[in-house]
C-alpha cells in the first residue's frame, strides 16, 4: 500500500457527524465539507493508481534501456 492509498483510506475514515449545529449554515457548511473531502479522497486516489501505473512504466523502461545497453555492450566486444 503507498503513502496515497494509506491517506484514501484515512480521509475515508473521517466521521460524517455534524458538529456544526442543526442551523441552516452549519448544515450547509457540514454539505459543503463532506463534498470537499469526497472530491479530495476522490483526487488522492486517482493519483495513486497514476502513480502506481509511471512506476511500472518506469520499471519496464529502464528494463528496456539495461537490455539495449548489453547488447551494444556485446556488440562492441565481437
């Protein structure tokens, strides 16, 4: 699990309570928060599965680059 995905699930954990009073604003503003956090845990994990995804772009890339450089290596030396 990565640093993003441990901070989806903790965000996903935040209690839902309304402690900002049974009053028009702070039903309104419990809305807003609640709409707030579902978009960032929403972004967080969009970025971690990106991440996830470039790392292994990144693996196979430089897996690629390793082999081209033995076979130029190799084909120096014959």
């Amino acid at each position: 699990m990565t640093e993003l995905d441990s901070a989806v699930s903790l965000i996903g954990s935040v209690n839902w309570v309304n402690y900002f009073g049974d009053c028009v604003e702070g039903q309104r503003f419990h809305k807003a928060l609640q709409t707030a956090v579902a978009a960032l845990r929403e972004q967080l994990s969009s970025n971690a599965d990106s991440a996830s995804q470039l790392s292994r772009m990144c693996v196979l890339a430089g897996e690629a680059i390793d082999a081209s450089d033995r076979k130029g290596a190799a084909d120096i030396a014959t």
